[in-house]
C-alpha cells in the first residue's frame, strides 16, 4: 500500500537530503528493502533468490542482530547488497533521549564498517518513527534518513498469498523503494513468485546508495 495522503505531505516538506523517500528512477530502477534482520533463516533464503533473479537490495540490520551472523553480513556484501542501520536495539526512538538514538546509530555503524569498510550507513530508524531531535541532528551533521515510499504491510498480514496478492494488484513503480522485513518468510515466499514477473516488466532491482 502507498503510504498515507497526509504522511506523504509532511514526508514531502522535508529535503531530500535528510530524508530519502524515492530512490533515482532511471533505468526503470526499483529498490527492495528489509528491515529487522538478518534472521538466520529467512535472510539467507531471500539472499538465494534475489541472486537468482539478479536483484539487488538493502538490508537495515537491527546490531544486536547482525552481531550474531557475521557470516550472513559478509554474505549480504559480498553479494552487492547494501548495509543499513536499523539501531542496535530497535527501542522505538520516541522514548529514547538524542545522545540514546545517536548511540543507537553509532554502535551499529560501527559494526557495520567491520563489513562493508564504510564509517557511516543509511539509518532507518525503528518502526520508522522520526524525532525532531534527531532530524535536526542529522541535518547539522549531513547525514539522512532512507525512508520508503511503497510500504508493503509484510508484517501485518498473515500468508505470503495474500501479500504476493497485494502486491500484484498494486506493482512498485520506478524510483519506488518498498518497505519489507526479513524476520519472517512472507517476503521470500511472495518475491519468489513475483520477481520474475516484475523483471518481465522491465523493472531493475538495485541497492541504495550507501552514504559515505
Ligand atoms: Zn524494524
């Protein structure tokens, strides 16, 4: 589903470069990208099919996580994904103070760049929630936010058919980055049946770009 009329409006009044919602639509490009793992199981069945269907994507790891499955994020970088940071501990940031979420973000960052060998990756705070504090912060510092502009409500609904089903019905357009989660196996299942469709289309999947 298409995020809100008036989400849209106050995504809308803030730059680009705080805050990304659409990614470049040349080449009728299309990014996928999931959030809250890597997940021992379902990211490396995600990692086999977007290989096979020469997709690729953007991982917002949770740290505590990825700090459990080295191997998995050497897998997602070595196959062209991107790493981004989804905090250490995915507290939602409303409750957290700004030296909380900074800490956050920097915690993950860091190990982050024992991967990928950048000092700084896209954040995407948990549940997606966006404090002022912290847009402030991050627009004193340069850095920004990687936001979505295609949510697919993965984590709402209860088969992989019924999220393949509205997907179908309502396919990402060029420069649209659609929101997943790889903590369960919806979006494996339902990509599975839906990516070769979409790469009929012409659709190209790519990997944000990092930030440094
Ligand atoms: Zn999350």
């Amino acid at each position: 589903m298409k995020i809100s009329l008036k989400k849209r409006l106050v995504l809308g009044v803030l730059p680009d470069r705080l805050l990304q919602v659409r990614g470049p639509a040349d080449g009728h490009a299309c990014y996928l990208s999931f959030d809250d793992g890597p997940h021992p199981e379902h990211t490396p069945r995600l990692l086999d099919l977007l290989a096979a269907h020469d997709a690729r994507a953007s991982f917002f790891v949770v740290g505590k996580l990825a700090e459990g499955q080295p191997r998995l994020l050497e897998r997602i970088v070595a196959e062209g994904h991107t790493l981004g940071n989804h905090s250490y501990n995915h507290r939602g940031f409303a409750a957290l103070s700004l030296a909380e979420q900074v800490a956050e973000i920097r915690r993950t960052d860091e190990l982050l760049s024992e991967f990928d060998r950048r000092p700084l990756h896209r954040v995407r705070p948990p549940q997606g929630h966006l404090t002022v504090p912290l847009l402030l912060h991050f627009l004193r510092v340069g850095r920004s936010i990687a936001y979505w502009s295609y949510d697919s409500l993965d984590y709402q609904l209860q088969s992989a058919d019924a999220l393949a089903g509205r997907l179908r019905r309502q396919p990402p357009v060029a420069g649209d980055i659609l929101l997943m989660h790889d903590d369960s196996a919806l979006a494996a299942a339902a990509l599975g049946e839906l990516l070769p469709t979409w790469r009929e289309h012409g659709c190209v999947f790519r990997a944000l770009r990092t930030e440094a």
